[in-house]
C-alpha cells in the first residue's frame, strides 16, 4: 500500500493535495466533546503543510443522508481543527460548488481549508457507481494528488474514500498506515497471551470477528449486551436481559469450538440487573443487584458485568501480552452500570504489552474516564472499519491504495 512518506518532501511544494479525514466527531450543540479524531490527523496534515503543499480536506459528520443540515456543518471542527494547527481553517460553504472550488485555488503553500460535509452530497454514499464517479471528478478537482486518511471510512466504498483514488495519484496518510500496521499485527504475530475483550450491546455484529479471530486469539472474552447470547446458549435463563434468538446456536458452537482448540471464551459469572433502565433519562428502572450468571430472575434485566467478572476479566486481561478491546462490558453511559466498563480500562492500562483499543464507545469512554491515549498502545479512530479488518475482510478504501494509479 503506497504511503504519503513515500512522496518526496521536495515534490509536495505548491502541490494541491486533498485529503480524506475522518472528523466524525461527537458534538453537544457547537461544542466538539471528543476531539481525538481531529487531534489523529494532525500529523499527516502538518507533514504536507511542512512542505508546502495546499492542503483541501474532505471530511462527513453525521448522517445528513444526502440533504444539506446545518446541524451536521463542519464549522465547529474548522474551527477547532485551525486551533490545533496553530493556523486558520477556512470553511467552503459547500462541497464541490463554486466555494469548494475558489477557496482551494486560493490556498498558498502551507495552507489548509475544509469543505463542507461530503455527505450533503447525495452521490457521496450512492450505491451507483457512475453516480459516485461523477461527484468524484468534482472532488478531483480540488487537487493534484489524494491522500486517504480516515480510517474510520475506509470500508466503505464512497466515492471521497474509494472512488477519487482511482482519478488522483494516491496515498495512504500517516494515519491509514500506522492502523494497518497495528491490525496486521493482531492478526498475524501477536506477542502471546493475546486476548480480545469484545462488549457492545448486539452478538450479530461481532460474530464474524469472533469467527476469525477464534483462530489466533487465546481467550476471548464476552461482556456487554452479546454475553446474554452465549450464557443462553450454556442454557442460562436470561431474564429480560438483550437477547438475539436467532444466534443462540451459532454461540454454543463456538463455545465448542474453543474447547476443542485448548482456548478460553471468558464469559461472565455475575451481572448487575435491574427491571430496566431509561437510557435517554439515564436513569435505573428498580434497584440494582448483582446476581450469579445462571441466576438471572425472571423479569430482570442484566445491564453490566458483576464485581467478580470485574475480577476475572481483569485477570485474564492484566495476563496478556496483546490485548484488543472493542465494545462496552455493561450500559456504561448509566453510572449505575458503568463499572465493568471502568475495571477493564483500568486493567488494560497495567498491561505490560500492546493493549489496541478499537474505536466506537471503547474510545470515548477510556477519555471520559481521565486515561490519555498514550496509556494504552494504541487507539483505533475507525471502531467499524477495525472490526472488518479483523474479521479479514478487503476493506475498498484500502484496496484502491494498492492499484496502479
């Protein structure tokens, strides 16, 4: 896969790059609440503007799903974007249109713009190829060469992702390479123990990452809302606890399957369960209590990981030499339900290894909870995006970058 540190620094003066970044951030009202996707592309974007080049970045927030919204407009991550750079950040009043373009020429050697979110642009997400093609001809206007570094899109075939790399000489940004290079770590020489904690609230989503990383994982270990599938499968009753039916089979067999290859499925053995919880008010319906994994009562409802999981999961995890972690062990936004999230953060913290945290909640939630990014080894920006590498999936955006063009 071609990088940018491939490009001579000299060839970059006065070059126009435009570049694809991941600036999906969370936002309450204006005020960005997690700036750690800006913050990762500051390094590629202050490689180019040392050199010189006239930097034009493609970013999306939200889902405006082709329709112009300004709630969903760029202007709060210029803004922060300019601070962090130390230089301003101006911001097209649209993607492609006469804004995008003007603003882009206008740009001197060093400088940095923003058009506005590509997904104002119905063509940006189309399912029709010549649709996405023609937007990104426009898109491959605003510059010379293309540099793709927003790993959290790079699984989808869009056309500021897969379709302007097949126009523009192309190039993975330092962002890009450094995931792969981690990912392809996890899959292909882990340091052992390798452990992967996987939470989330559904077991279909993570099935396929279970299903790959089964064969060179040593213990997986399963919190969150997809645990109540697999303690249904060792015939649990569950209570009113998330429960996906369909996949109860599917669960028992790879419990099966781990027993069978002399590998550990860590599940939990106590949970905190309540009648239920109002998630938008953030409130606990009943009182909490902790229960025995096979104790769950009939109308309760499991929404964390109990004080002895807490411990054994920890365990298991601070014995590792490589640890993945995708996914919340309870209801963690509830503060009520927020400590099994918590014991694993910590536990990965005192591990002495690579500890990789795969983007999604995981990655708010360890900065909500005071740990810097460099306490763990590192921090995915894509929490989709790294979940399809591991289940070995051929992401598009990546793909493209190793074509001819």
């Amino acid at each position: 896969m071609r990088s940018v540190n491939d490009w001579p620094a000299a060839d970059l003066r006065g070059k126009r790059i435009v570049i694809r970044c991941d600036f999906n951030v969370p936002l309450d009202g204006d005020v960005i609440t997690d700036d750690g996707r800006i913050k990762a592309a500051l390094p590629t974007l202050n490689k180019l503007r040392e050199a010189g080049a006239r930097v034009t970045a493609l970013a999306h927030l939200g889902r405006p799903k082709g329709q112009v919204n300004p709630k969903y407009s760029l202007a709060p991550v210029a803004k922060r974007l300019g601070e962090l750079l130390g230089a301003e950040v101006k911001l097209a009043s649209d993607v492609v249109g006469p804004s995008a373009l003007a603003l882009s020429n206008s740009l001197t050697d060093g400088e940095v713009c923003l058009v506005e979110n590509v997904r104002f642009e119905p063509a940006e997400e189309s399912k029709v190829e010549s649709e996405r093609q023609e937007l990104a001809a426009k898109y491959a206007q605003l510059g010379d060469w293309y540099v793709s570094d927003g790993f959290g899109v790079v699984h989808r075939k869009q056309a500021s992702v897969y379709d302007i790399a097949k126009l523009l000489p192309s190039a993975a940004g330092e962002l890009v390479a450094r995931e792969v290079g981690v990912l392809s770590k996890l899959t292909t020489q882990p340091d052992r123990p390798f452990v992967v904690v996987l939470g989330g609230a559904k077991v279909a989503d993570k099935l396929a990452v279970i299903d790959n990383l089964l064969k060179v994982a040593d213990a997986l270990v399963i919190g969150g809302g997809m645990a109540y599938t697999f303690l249904k499968s060792k015939g649990y009753e569950v209570g009113s606890s998330i429960l996906d039916e369909s996949k109860v089979e599917v669960c028992a067999e790879y419990l099966k399957q781990a027993e069978a290859a002399g590998k550990q499925i860590v599940l939990p053995v106590d949970l905190r369960v309540a009648d239920g919880m109002d998630f938008a008010a953030r409130t606990v319906t009943g009182e909490v209590s902790v229960v025995s994994a096979d104790a769950i009562p009939a109308g309760k409802e499991g929404l964390d990981i109990g004080p002895a999981s807490e411990e054994l999961f920890a365990t298991t995890i601070k014995g590792a030499k490589t640890v993945f972690w995708n996914g919340p062990m309870g209801v963690a936004e509830i503060e009520e339900f927020a400590s099994g999230t918590k014991a694993v953060a910590k536990a990965l913290v005192e591990v002495d290894g690579l500890t990789v945290i795969g983007g999604g909640d995981s990655a708010a939630i360890v900065r909500d909870l005071g740990y810097a990014d460099d306490q763990f080894g590192w921090i995915s920006t894509g929490g989709g995006a790294s979940l399809e590498y591991l289940e070995g999936k051929e992401l598009p955006g990546l793909a493209v970058l190793e074509g001819e063009n």
